[in-house]
C-alpha cells in the first residue's frame, strides 16, 4: 500500500480506494522523508478530537479537484498495527487532516462530503461529464 501510495504522490492510502475491503490505511505526510513517519492503521478510530482548521484537501481518488474542507485541528485516533496491537497516536495539522481523510474513506466517505451542496454537485456534475467524454479511468 505504501508503493502505491507514494507512486500516486499521495501522502495517505485508504485500502478501499484500491479494491481491499477492509478497515486500513496507510499515511506518511513526510512523503518519504521520515521513515518514522509512516503509519500503518488498522480499524483505526477518532477517540478525541480538539480545535479547527481550514486547508486545501484533495483525493487520489477523485484527481484534479482541490478544495478547502474543514476538519479538526488535532485527532487522537485509536487503532491496531501490523501486528494487530492496539496503539494511539495523535496528529496536529496535515497529519490531523490525513487521519481524518483516511477514516472517512473508511466510512466510504470522500471530503466533497464536508462541502456545500452547490460545490459538490458542481464537482459531481464535472465527474459525470468527464466520465461521458471517456476521460476518467
Ligand atoms: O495525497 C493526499 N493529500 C491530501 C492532502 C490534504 C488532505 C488529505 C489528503 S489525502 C490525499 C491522498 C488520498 O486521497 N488519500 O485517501
Ligand atoms: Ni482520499
């Protein structure tokens, strides 16, 4: 899962995204800089969440659309690692917004969920046409 995340230079992988049925992700923010950074999680939970943010965010999952999404500043997230131990980590920030993102895709969620109807549905509509055109995947 990381090759595919960093092949796709994304800095947060999701197993459903890539056809795994199962409550897993995988996050490096350092993309590759910090090999402590990367983090596996496994049935991964949000067991505290503290103040807000609003950031650009965009999805490997629908490219070439970015838009500003608000999320928890900081997220303390509960889950298991590859050896199926449980372990807590906490993330300020882009790691903050990774967990988040990656946890929703969990929950078959995408951020165009957390915008307006009006921005969604615009970018839902650019989706279908591209898709007509035969230019999405
Ligand atoms: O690569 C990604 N960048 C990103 C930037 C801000 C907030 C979330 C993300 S996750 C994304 C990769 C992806 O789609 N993971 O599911
Ligand atoms: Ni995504």
């Amino acid at each position: 899962m990381f090759e595919s995340m960093y092949a796709a230079h994304g800095i947060g992988l999701a197993a459903p995204q890539i056809g795994i049925s199962k409550r897993l992700a995988v996050i490096d923010v350092s993309f590759k800089e910090d090999p402590g950074a990367k983090l596996v999680i496994a049935n991964p939970e949000i067991i505290h969440k503290e103040g807000k943010q609003r950031e650009s965010e965009g999805c490997l999952s629908i490219p070439e659309f970015r838009e500003n999404v608000s999320r928890a500043r900081m997220v303390r997230v509960r889950a298991q690692d590859v050896e199926g131990a449980w372990f807590e980590a906490e993330g300020e920030g882009l790691l903050a917004r990774a967990f988040q993102h990656e946890i929703d895709h969990l929950d078959g969620k995408l951020y165009i969920r957390h915008l307006s109807a009006l921005k969604r549905d615009l970018i839902l509509r650019k989706v279908k046409k591209l898709q007509k055109a035969g230019e999405w995947k």
